[in-house]
C-alpha cells in the first residue's frame, strides 16, 4: 500500500493588534501639508519655510512646534521631511539621558535628515548643551576618557534640521529656544475644522483586512453622515487626537450594532456608550465637577484634596481634566483652590449654593 503523503496544515495566525493600530494611525495621518486640516496659519509660515529652503537647496531652519497634545506636532514634523524628500528620525526628550545618547543620534545622520524630539524640554540638561553646538555650528565635542586624561575630540555633522515638539514651551531655556528659526504655536480646533478631520478619516478608517500571506493592513472606507461627523467633532475637545479616537469607536458600535453606517444615531449611541456628553466631558471631567459642586459647595478646594475625593492622582487630574474644564469655563482656578463656575452648575443641572450652603436641584 503506498504511503499517504503528508497532508501540511496551515495554521492562520490572528494578526497582530498592535500591528493593526499602527497601519490605521499612519493611514490617517496626512503625508503633505495641502492635506493638513486647520491651523491655517502654521501651515502659511511652514510652507514658507520649506520653499525658501528648496529654493535655496538647503536644509530647513530648526523648527519648534508648541501646543497641547494631539493637535498634530508629530504628522507635522513628518510631513516636513516628507515635503523635503529626507529622512525622518523620531526621538524623546525622556529618552536622552546622557550626552552619549545624543551623540550617538546625531552621528547616525544624514545631509537634510530630519530629526524630531518630541518632548524637548525634558532633554537632559547635559544633552541639552550637546544640541546648542550641534544645531548652532553642526558639530559636536565627544569627550572620551575622564579624569586630567579626557580628551574632547571634534566631530563635524552633515547639516541637518531639529524639529523640536513641546507641550510646555514655558519650560524650555531661553538658550534652546533662540536657536530654533521659526517656531510654531498650534491652536485647539474649530468644529467645522474636525469635522473636516473626521470626515477624511472615516474614508480611511474601516474595517481591518488581513491578508494571509503578507500580513499587511488594508483600511475600507466607511460612509459617514455628516450629521455623525458633526456630532463627533464637536465632543472631541478640540483636538483630531481625540476625533480619531472617537471616530474608531463609532465605527466599531456601527458594525455591531448597525450595518457599519455611520449614522447620526450610531455616533450618539457610542458617544453615549463611551459616556461622552455633548460637551465633550468624560467620566474623569464630571466627577471632578460632581465632586468640586456637591462634596465642596464649588469651591474653592485645592489640588490635593480633590484628586483624593475622586481617587485619582494629582498630576491627572491637572494635566487630563483641568486644561479641558478651565478652557471651557467650568472651573476657574485662584489662589485659594479650583472653584466651578455657573456653567458647571447648570451642566450639571444644579443650582448655585444657598446662602446656608446648601444644595438644591
């Protein structure tokens, strides 16, 4: 009887979601500055710059971009070196340590390469002044020994551009802020401007296909209501960051609980899921007005105290909730605490304290 050949198995393997959550980020991300939505300014000066810099056939000033996060300091730094047709190196403030771990960048780099920092005012100080002379004359002095026995020994750089990306421009010395050529401040965004932003993403953004043999992410497009869209944009906070997350959420409630449409009732159904409120405001925003207005009599109540009253760390609560809720006039901060503010009663459907102190609905 004749042997029956193997019989080979293919085992398919569930991609990988990281791999997915990378391909849809990079798919929604713009690639040229005609494409960018909002911060119409930013956008005139940069394309100034880049054309000037073509012109000259040169490489670009060192660039500084400061704003909130998520309102596009990386895809604009990319977009940069996209426009240019140069190499894009991506770095952190956190993750240079030592002046060797910049060293070690900047002698990786190429004529025109593009390198970006994103959070460079926590540069260590001693990388700091190694980025003065590098982005000041292109070279750096690497010191090797210690002791009366170190030696510095010169090392020339290819021309090159820093862009720098900072939340907190206020923390960045004078003397590494004066060596960027141009500097760029990024505005929250308009409704209509995420609205724009959710729309072309939602062309993009769909359901995940994998293919078996490659592995690579192909992204369907989604309908979207224009209604949807502007339900959406207008509970993102002013930011394409938080849009985009909203957006994939919608999506996902579209084809569990609908035909994958992306309708005005399924945006709402979502959002409301999600528990984001017409506002804007999630969980962590109304249970800091919730505690601020009912535990507090609205204020004032200091730091401390208030992230201990709703469990979660001071620096959240600061950096996460307060930016959204003081920029919004729901909280006012003074010297003695944060206090809410009539708009945060009424969001809440109270009213103002009694003279007793006490609260009614």
């Amino acid at each position: 009887m004749a042997e029956q050949p193997d019989i080979e198995t293919m085992r398919i393997v569930a991609p990988d979601a990281g791999e997915l959550e990378r391909a849809a980020e990079a798919a929604l991300r713009p690639k040229k500055l005609s494409e960018f939505v909002g911060q119409r300014v930013v956008r005139g000066q940069l394309q100034l710059v880049l054309d000037a810099a073509r012109m000259r056939a040169s490489t670009p000033d060192h660039v500084l971009l400061a704003g909130p996060p998520g309102l596009g300091k990386t895809t604009l730094a990319m977009i940069i070196a996209a426009e240019m047709g140069t190499s894009l190196r991506l770095t952190s403030g956190p993750a240079i340590q030592h002046a060797g771990d910049l060293a070690a960048i900047l002698s990786g780099l190429q004529e025109g390469d593009i390198l970006f920092i994103d959070e460079i005012h926590r540069l260590a100080r001693t990388a700091e002044e190694m980025l003065y002379l590098a982005m000041e004359d292109f070279r750096v002095d690497v010191v090797v020994g210690k002791g009366p026995g170190a030696t510095s020994i010169p090392l020339t750089l290819p021309p090159f551009t820093v862009v720098g990306a900072t939340t907190r421009s206020g923390l960045l010395p004078a003397p590494l802020r004066d060596r960027f050529g141009f500097t760029a401040h990024l505005e929250f965004y308009e409704t209509e401007e995420l609205q724009s932003v959710v729309t072309r993403s939602a062309t993009l953004l769909g359901s995940p296909t994998i293919s078996v043999v490659t592995r690579s992410a192909t992204l369907l497009g989604s309908p979207i209501d224009a209604r949807a869209a502007h339900e959406i944009a207008s509970r993102s906070r002013g930011t394409p960051r938080i849009a985009n997350r909203l957006l994939r959420r919608v999506v996902d409630y579209a084809q569990v609980h609908g035909d994958g449409t992306l309708t005005l009732d399924a945006a709402r159904g979502a959002l409301e899921l999600f528990e984001v409120d017409p506002s804007g405001l999630d969980r962590l925003d109304r249970a800091v007005l919730e505690a601020v207005c009912r535990r507090f009599a609205g204020g004032p109540v200091g730091l401390t105290t208030l992230s201990v009253t709703i469990g979660e760390e001071a620096e959240t609560v600061e950096t996460v909730a307060e930016p959204y809720l003081v920029r919004e006039g729901f909280l006012v901060r003074t010297n003695r605490g944060r206090m809410a503010t009539p708009k945060a009663w009424g969001h809440l459907g109270l009213n103002p304290p009694m003279p007793d102190g006490s609260l009614f609905d």
